[in-house]
C-alpha cells in the first residue's frame, strides 16, 4: 500500500519539530539499523486509526532571501511541498499572527493540496487565539500544543481524511520504481525499457497526486513503472537536488515492488548512494543493483568482480540483490533487466509452505545450536510464512530476547539456501508460546 506524506510547513520557532518528535512517538525499529547508512530524521513512517503514512519535517522558512542557508531550506521546504499529500501549516497561536505567515500562506495557497492550518502552544484551550488566523484565508485553525500533545488525535483526523483514496491497481501488474541519484541514468533506463516494442498503455494518475505511473506489457507479463514524471522531472535548483532526490526515492519505493537502485559506474557509490539504497531496504522491498554507464569504463575480466565486491561491502544490507552492469544509452544488457525485475518480483511474492519451512528448520537446528543466555537456551518450536512482499516468517520461540541477531542471520541464510528468495528481504517476527 503506498503510503500518503505529510509535510509540516512554517517559520521557525513555531514548533514543528515538537510537533514532529510528538506525532512520531518513540516506535521500534522494525529494521535494524544499519552502521554507516545516516538516517535522515527529516522523515518518519507513522499512522493513525491503521492508516500508515510519512510524516516529513522541514527547515523554518525565515524569508530571507539574501542568506543562502535559507534560500536552501527555503527550495527545499517547497519540493516537500510537492511530495505531499497533505501539508499541515503550523503558525505560533500564542504569539499570533506574523508577517511571515502571510507569506508562507501565499506560497501554499498555489499548491492547492490539502492544507491544515495548524495553531500551535496552545497550551490551554482557548478559542479566541484562532480569530486573527482567519486574514491568511485557509479557514480556522486547529488549536493543539504540541509539547503537552493537546488536540493532535482531531489534527491527525483531519489529516487522514484527506488522504487520496486507494485506486483500484492492475492488482497482476509488478510494479517498479527507478531510484538513484540525479544523473546515475533513471530517465535514460526509463526510456530506453519503455522502448518500442513495448505495448504502452496511456499513462494512468498514480495514487498519490501528481505521481504519473506509467503500465506497459512485456512478453505477456503487465508492469508499471511507478512515478515516471517524477524520474525525468529534474530538481531545478541546484543544492535541492539532493533533497528532493531522496523524497522522491522515498514515495517510489512505498509505491513499488521492485525497486532497481541506479548507481553510475564512473562514479561509483558515492555517499548519498548509500542513504537512496537504504530507502529501498528500509521499505522491506526487493532490490536490485543497477550499474550503468557500464560503457564507460575500461574493463578487464575482473572489473565486474571488483565493483560487486565493493558493492557487497558498501551495500552489504542489500547483500541479497542481485547486480547487473548495464548501458541505457548502447542499450547493453538493457534487456535483462525486465527478466531479473520479473524473478525477483516471484521471490518478492513467494510462498514456502508450513511443512518444508519446519523440516529446514528442525535440520538447521539440528547443525547449529541456538543461543543461550545465562543458562537460558533458546528454543525455537514452529516457524510459519505469514506473509509476501516482503516474505515475512514467524517464529515460535520459548523467550525472543533469547533470539540474536547472528542466529536470525543463520536462520536466514538457511531459508536463502534452501528456497532463494533473491533480491527479496526476509523478515522475521519472533513470537512466544503461550
Ligand atoms: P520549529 O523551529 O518550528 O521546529 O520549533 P521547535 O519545535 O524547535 O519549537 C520551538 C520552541 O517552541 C521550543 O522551545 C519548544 O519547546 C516550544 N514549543 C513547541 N511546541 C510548543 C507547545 O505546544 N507549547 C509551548 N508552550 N511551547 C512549545
Ligand atoms: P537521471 O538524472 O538519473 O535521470 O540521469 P539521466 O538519464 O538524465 O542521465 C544523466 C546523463 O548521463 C545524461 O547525459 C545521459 O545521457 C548520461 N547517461 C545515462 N546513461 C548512460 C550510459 O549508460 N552511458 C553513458 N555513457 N551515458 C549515460
């Protein structure tokens, strides 16, 4: 299910961050993390009344167009603006309203997204600090305080009816996102597997606005290419390419099945390679690695081995994708691509039934003894696949802090052996027996 975004938008000082922080709350990582891939606080995944979304922060819009921090926070508050859903305005109700807010309104009024004005410390209610908001022209706003979490269930209300409604999707369609860095080569790949012997059906309005998703067929098997206007847009400014890199991978990857992460082969794995190919792993999707500008290097036969070595220590999270070196402007290798996306997209979606999964398990437990603590060893009785996309087993165990992370790695690399799974995650939800 794609996930909406939501966007927290106004000057600084006027609480967003704790606004942020308050409707994240503290919440488990379901994934480990991963030493080496810095995460951006800028976003959260969240939800409401079981409706998951993305809640974005930004940087205060100061208005000041001689700094050129601020002009940077500035371009990058209005691409999160496009990448959302829903944006929430907040303004400052106790000291009312500023200048600046006029502004702000101004800018958001063009968007015509779904706006929720948002007057913040309102620490004790009261409903006469709304009145003056009424000049900026978006309706009344909702009071709450962020710091004492007043209000925020009728704010986050708010916001999930506003989400766009689920569209029926071609539910056989593999559905793929290209994310990458800017200049890696996604519009180059885009067009060139989008070439003409495809059947291309007229492009259809994705699911969250603006996304353009684009299906086609290719030897009997129906795709879509998600968020095709969003890979050949190109940021226009300068320094918020990179931003906007990252939220465009972001709603990409929640869109998709199949996320082929684009690196370039002349400039290979650069930092923020390394934070585009955490989204795709963060997001529990499968991946593959894409090597382009292959033409460009001077090869001997252990070039392709060199770069897979690097890209196993660089991206060793992602060590279950599966790489291919590729040229989207000589079309070399261009079509493997569909093949390994339709595989990988089988492993993504594949069922391994209850018996073989405990045979495999009884054996492995067999060679491997599991881990113990303090005299206490785990146990694990029954593992069954309660999920696809990504295939996710649950485990029965006598006590799960008993389970460590190398043992989960054995377990793992036991399922991969036996049953594939490549270029799929594999999760696993540790359970105690009743
Ligand atoms: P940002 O710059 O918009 O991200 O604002 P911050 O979240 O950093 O908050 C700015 C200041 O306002 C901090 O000192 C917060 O503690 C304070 N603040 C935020 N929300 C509230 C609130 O609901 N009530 C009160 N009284 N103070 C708040
Ligand atoms: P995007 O920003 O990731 O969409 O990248 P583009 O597709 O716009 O490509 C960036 C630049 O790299 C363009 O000048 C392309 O012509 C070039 N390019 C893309 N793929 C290849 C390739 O396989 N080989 C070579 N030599 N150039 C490429």
């Amino acid at each position: 299910m794609p996930k909406p975004i939501v966007a927290i938008v106004g000057r600084p000082n006027v609480g967003k961050s704790t606004l942020f922080n308050r409707v994240i709350g503290e919440r488990l990582a379901i994934v480990e993390d991963i030493p080496g891939i810095t995460r951006d606080r800028l976003y959260r995944e969240t939800a409401w009344m079981e409706k998951t979304f993305l809640l974005v922060d930004t940087g205060g819009i100061t208005g000041n167009k001689n700094d050129p921090l601020d002009v940077k926070v500035y371009n990058q508050v209005k691409l999160a603006i496009e990448e959302a859903d829903v944006i929430w305005f907040v303004v400052d109700a106790r000291e009312g309203l500023h200048p600046l807010d006029q502004e702000i309104a101004d800018l958001l009024r063009k968007t015509k997204k779904p706006l929720i004005l948002v007057g913040n410390k309102v620490d004790t209610y009261d409903p006469s600090l709304a009145s003056e908001f009424y000049a900026l022209g978006l309706g009344p706003p909702i009071l709450v305080s962020a710091e004492h979490a007043l209000n925020l269930g009728d704010l986050l209300d708010q916001t999930v009816a506003e989400f766009p409604v689920q569209q029926k999707e071609e539910e056989d369609a593999i559905r793929v996102a290209l994310i990458g860095r800017p200049n890696t080569g996604k519009s180059s790949l885009l067009n060139a597997l989008l070439g003409e012997e495809r059947v291309i059906v007229s492009p259809i309005p994705g699911t969250t606005r603006d996304a353009i998703d684009t299906p086609f067929q290719y030897q009997g098997t129906n795709y879509i290419l998600v968020d095709t206007a969003g890979i050949r847009r190109k940021a226009k400014v300068e320094e918020a390419v990179e931003y906007y890199s990252v939220l465009r991978a972001i709603r990409a990857v929640e869109r998709a099945d199949v996320v082929l992460v684009v690196l370039d082969a002349t400039d290979f794995l650069a930092e923020q390679d390394k934070k585009v190919a955490g989204i795709a792993y963060e997001a529990g999707k499968a991946v593959i690695l894409v090597v382009n500008k292959w033409d460009l290097v001077e090869k001997d036969d252990r070039t392709a081995k060199t770069y897979v070595e690097k890209l196993r220590t660089e991206l060793s999270f992602l060590d279950y994708a599966p790489v291919l070196f590729i040229s989207a402007k000589t079309g070399q290798r261009v079509q493997k691509v569909l093949p390994e996306v339709f595989n990988v997209a089988n492993e993504f979606s594949k069922r391994i039934p209850t018996r073989a999964l405990n045979a495999l398990l009884r054996e492995a437990l067999f060679r491997h003894q599991p881990p113990s603590h303090k005299g206490q060893q785990l146990r694990v009785y029954y593992a069954t696949q309660v999920k696809v996309k990504p295939p996710t087993f649950q485990l029965w165990v006598n006590d799960p802090s008993l389970m460590h992370f190398s043992f989960r790695r054995f377990l793992e690399n036991q399922i991969r052996e036996n049953f594939g799974f490549i270029g799929s995650p594999i999760h696993f939800l540790v359970r105690a027996r009743a």
